[in-house]
C-alpha cells in the first residue's frame, strides 16, 4: 500500500487493543501516531514502545466523558503544529447489562463517551480536514450492533448510532477525498472481554457462532483501517467492514 508518510493519526483509546493495533499499522505506514487514552501511565508506555521500534508517536491524556475534553484536544495538537488528517474513533464504555438490569448511570456513562464525544471528536477534528482537502474518518463499531446479544441491550444500540452518524457523514460531507467509514470487530481478544472470552463454556458457545472457528486478536482489525486510510481505499466510503470471522453471518 501507499504510504501514509506525512499523515497525522490521531486514535482514541489506543494505549492497548483494537486502538494500539491499529494505531501502530499507521505508524508502520509512516504516520505520525498521536496515542490517546485517559489513562496517562498506559498511553505513555503505548508511547515508548511505539518509539523503540523506531516509530514516530507521542501521547495525548484526556478524558473524553468531559464536555471540553476535544476542543482542549484539539488545541493542544494544533499548538504543537499537529493536525489529524486520520481520526480513528476507537474509544468506548461497553457494559454487559440486559434490559432490566441497565442503570441511569450506565446508560449516562455509555452515551457520554459512545457518542456524545463521538460528536465533539467529529465538531473539533472534521473542520480542519475540510479545509485541508483530506480525511479519514473510521468509527470502531461492533457486531452487536445488528445482532446485539441481551446482555449488551444498551452498549449495541450506541454503537448503532454511533454508526448512523458516521453513514450521514458519508452520504451528506461531500468531500473528495474525505471519506467516513466503520470497522465492525467481532469477539476479539482483547484485555476488556478477556474474562469472558476465555471461560470455556462461553468460547465454546461463541465459536459455534464463528464459521471460521476461532478468536479474532486486536492486530486483525489494523488491515481494514490501513486499507481506508490508504490511497488505495479513496474510493470506500459508508462502508460497513466486519472483522468478525463470519460472526455476523
């Protein structure tokens, strides 16, 4: 693929997991790696093992559940001469909560940052890619969201939304080569569902569900952004990727 030298990337959530896979295939590209999280000791060890294999990343702390929390973002990058032509929403709340179990307070905590700052992300970051003439845009969105299991009966109908805003981006910015898309993961091992993933009796359930038959990792979900961040995937946009191993199906 093309390179992406001369790009700036910025990842949220991407100290560790899907955001930190991802992450380090734009930095591999030749991209400029700014790692996000709220989490100031992870990010800056995301941070040291991106430049330790020669990779070129510094770290932004921030908080998303705060209001403010993007324009500071955006200003704090924009003063060190740093702005995102790759914004890669990967940041989220996940709760596992049926119908009769979610809370006012899960509920607040998984709008907040599932969209809500999904909205801030797009209001601080977007403009700046429309005055430049390039953007990727990519929402990290879940299988949930068209097959939700009872246990995600919240968290899967954010990540929905998150989804239409992203599909309204594609169809109505209509920008030449700004494009808007999502990656779908599928039951990917990752330190959040680790727990669940690896109790034998929930694997075994999920990979009946699997055609291929086994666990995705983080680094299965780096492809698909490369892809549309790249030359080579200017022309996708609104597209709705799955990397879930047939999970959907």
């Amino acid at each position: 693929m093309a390179s992406l030298q001369g790009r700036v990337a910025l990842v949220t959530g991407a100290a560790r997991g899907i955001g930190l896979a991802i992450g380090t295939a734009l930095a591999e590209a030749g991209a400029h790696l700014i790692v996000h999280d709220r989490d100031a000791a992870a990010t800056q060890a995301a941070v040291d093992q991106l430049q330790q294999a020669g990779l070129s990343a510094s770290p932004l702390v921030a908080d998303l559940a705060d209001p403010a929390a993007p324009a500071r973002m955006r200003d704090a990058l924009a003063a060190d001469g740093r702005q995102p032509d790759i914004l890669v929403l990967c940041a989220s709340v996940e709760m596992r909560e049926s119908w009769d179990a979610v809370t006012e307070a899960s509920m607040a905590a998984q709008s907040e940052i599932n969209l809500h700052a999904t909205v801030r992300l797009i209001q601080a970051f977007l403009p700046g890619m429309v005055a430049r003439g390039f953007g990727r845009l990519i929402a990290i969105g879940s299988v949930q969201e068209a097959r939700p299991n009872a246990s995600h009966f919240y968290y899967a109908a954010t990540k929905a939304a998150q989804t239409n805003m992203i599909l309204n981006l594609a169809r109505t910015l209509r920008e030449p080569d700004i494009t808007c898309n999502i990656i779908k993961p599928g039951a990917i091992l990752t330190d959040r569902n680790r727990a669940v993933l690896t109790d034998p009796a929930y694997e075994s359930a999920v990979l009946e569900r699997i055609p291929l038959r086994r666990l995705g990792a983080a680094r299965d979900c780096a492809g698909a952004a490369l892809l549309l961040c790249s030359q080579e995937g200017a022309y996708i946009n609104g597209a709705e990727i799955a990397v879930d191993g047939g999970l959907g199906l």
